[in-house]
C-alpha cells in the first residue's frame, strides 16, 4: 500500500499504520463500509473499513486519496495485513456485498454467503 498522510483523532498518521491484523478495505464510499460491515457481521471475519471523505475518523491530509491507491471515486481496494494491496474495483459496483463476497472466495476465504445474500 502507497503511504499517504491521513490525519487521525487530530494527529497525523501514515496510511501504513492502518494496516494491522485484520483485512482492510479503502473506499471513498460508505456503500463499501455497510458492505464490509454486513460481511464482517454474518461471517465473523475480522474485516476493518474506512471510507475517507465519509463519516468516518480519517481525514486525507494529502489529498491523495483515493488515486494513491488506483481507483476512482466509488472504487475500494482491500489490502492484506501486510500491506499489500491485495485487489482493488477501480470504480462502484450496484452491488458491494456481492463483490466483496465474490473477491474473498477467490482468495479461499470460502464465505459460503452467496446464498444468505440473494
């Protein structure tokens, strides 16, 4: 994951210093968040969200989000503890639950949730 400065509780932090143990999705949309949320909730999988720009703590100190990481407003990227950018949508989707589901299979996180959404 690219450093950008983000500001925190009224301190200045690296971006790096989000990552942590568990996944981490990066959005610019709150869609994402509720998504990541609802996942989070139903799988018990430990799965963190900030949507910069949102109604979240983070603010973008360098205004660099979220080009720094490749996507488009709408888009998030989903970066592994070790902070590596482990897939991005470079743009929204009708349907970020979905998507996020579809992404973590495919990284053999079996969620078997595709029956518990539709």
């Amino acid at each position: 994951m690219p450093h950008f400065a983000v500001g925190r509780a009224g301190q200045r932090i690296s971006s790096l210093h989000l990552c942590d143990r568990d996944l981490l999705l990066l959005c610019a949309d709150e869609a994402w968040c509720q998504a990541a949320d609802a996942i989070s909730q139903r799988l018990g999988m430990p799965l963190t969200c900030h949507a910069l720009g949102a109604n979240d703590d983070l603010i973008d100190l360098d205004h660099r989000w979220p080009s720094a990481l490749g996507f488009e407003r709408g888009g998030a990227a989903l970066v592994r503890p070790d902070g590596f950018v482990a897939w991005r949508s470079t743009h929204g989707v009708p349907d970020p639950v979905e998507m996020l589901i579809e992404t973590l299979d495919g990284f053999g996180f079996h969620t078997q949730a595709h029956e518990h959404h539709r």
